[in-house]
C-alpha cells in the first residue's frame, strides 16, 4: 500500500487530500502526536513500530523517524529493553513546568505590550476569533490546537528568542496535560473567558493586566488538571 495514500486516510475511512511524499514525516509526527494529545495513545504505552505502521498503513522506516522526532520533543522516551513509549509525567513533573511556564508568559506578556506592532495583535486576535468559533462548534482538538497557537504567538511578539526556546519545550511536553485541562464544559468555559480577558488586554497593551491574566490562567491549569494526574 502506497504510504501517503493510506495516511491521507481519516479514521473514518473518507479520503482527506493528497499528501506528498516530502510532507511524510511531518504528517506522521502530526498524527501520532495528536494520537498522544487526545489519549489514543496513553501514558506508558509502549510504540509498536509492526501495530503502529499497519494502523497508519505506513513502513517502519519513516514510523522511526517520526517517533525520534517525538522524542526529542520529550513526548516519547527511548526506555532500553522496551523501546519506546509514551512519556508519563508525575505530578510534581506536571506542577513544576507549569510554575516555569507561568513565569515565562507573564514576563513573554509584558514584553509583547511594548514591542509588539498593532498588525501582530491584530494576527493574535484573529486566532482568538478562529478559536471561539471552534468552542461554540465543539470541535475540541481545533480549539486546544489555536488555543497553544495563541500563547506561541504571544511569546514570538515579545522578541526574545531565549524566551522562546524554553517556552517551546515547556509547552511541547504539556501538549497532553494542557489538552485534558479543558475536559468538561465548566473547565472549559472557564479557560475561553480567561482567553477572552487576554486578548482585550493585549490590544489595550495593558502590561500588568496581561501579565496577571497570563499568570492566572496558567495557575488554573494546574487546578484543572491536578485531579486527573
């Protein structure tokens, strides 16, 4: 079977658009780390490059690649005499990321108001729209997808690229974490009206009110998510 065909498969069969032959790689990490995102794949669970291949009809060369790559991200753990497997962080791993990632959005927040041109706030607030629009559809993954777009692009209008390489790999490794903070219609309602409040106090380039947003919200996702660790 012709790999980029059978990948270009959503799970219902349906056909969702060719994909060349180049973009392999990138499809393949996309999908099995959204497969990690939403729980297909859990916690602890152990790569098998044979199952995994046949479910995304695709060899195991390039199904390698991908989960090396997923590896280096810190999604995947190369364990010696298992192979890989799906990173599982404890809680205190969990709560003190977080506590970093505050700190590097709130001060990415006060930054962003001083440097930032209107045309860059203006492309934040059109992910903010997009992702509203996907809250009141329900479509979950799109939502959570622009929702950690949203906060990269915040970090990106501070200008400080030390900033953004720790924020990166912070955020990269609670893509799972982050995901299950908005389970419930009351956690999620919640983190939109927090994200409602961020994007007025970026257009207002209000420094502390964007900072203290940044920081509460971050501060309530370890409140979301500590029950379910």
């Amino acid at each position: 079977m012709d790999e980029t065909s059978a990948l270009q498969r959503r799970p219902d069969g349906s056909a969702s658009g060719p994909i060349p032959r180049t973009a392999l790689h990138d499809t393949l990490v996309n999908r099995l780390r959204d497969m990690i995102i939403e729980g297909d794949l859990e916690p602890g669970t152990r790569l098998h490059e044979g199952q995994l291949g046949e479910q995304l009809g695709v060899s195991r060369t390039p199904l390698r690649e991908a989960i090396k790559y997923l590896a280096s991200e810190g999604l995947v753990e190369l364990v010696p005499s298992r192979g890989a497997v799906v990173k599982r962080f404890s809680a205190k791993d969990v709560k003190d990321m977080l506590t970093v990632l505050r700190s590097l959005e709130e001060l990415a927040g006060k930054l962003a108001c001083e440097v930032a041109s209107d045309n860059d706030i203006a492309g934040v607030r059109a992910l903010h729209d997009e992702m509203i629009d996907c809250y009141k559809a329900g479509d979950r993954l799109r939502y959570y997808k622009l929702n950690q777009d949203i906060h990269s692009a915040i970090v990106k209008l501070s200008q400080n690229a030390s900033l953004a390489d720790i924020h990166i790999m912070l955020q990269t490794r609670l893509k799972r974490i982050r995901f299950i903070g908005h389970e419930g219609p009351e956690k999620w309602a919640s983190a939109v009206g927090e994200h409602e409040e961020m994007i007025k106090a970026l257009e207002a380039r209000d420094q502390s009110r964007l900072s203290e947003v940044l920081g509460r919200h971050l501060f309530n996702a370890w409140d979301r998510v500590r029950d379910v660790l």
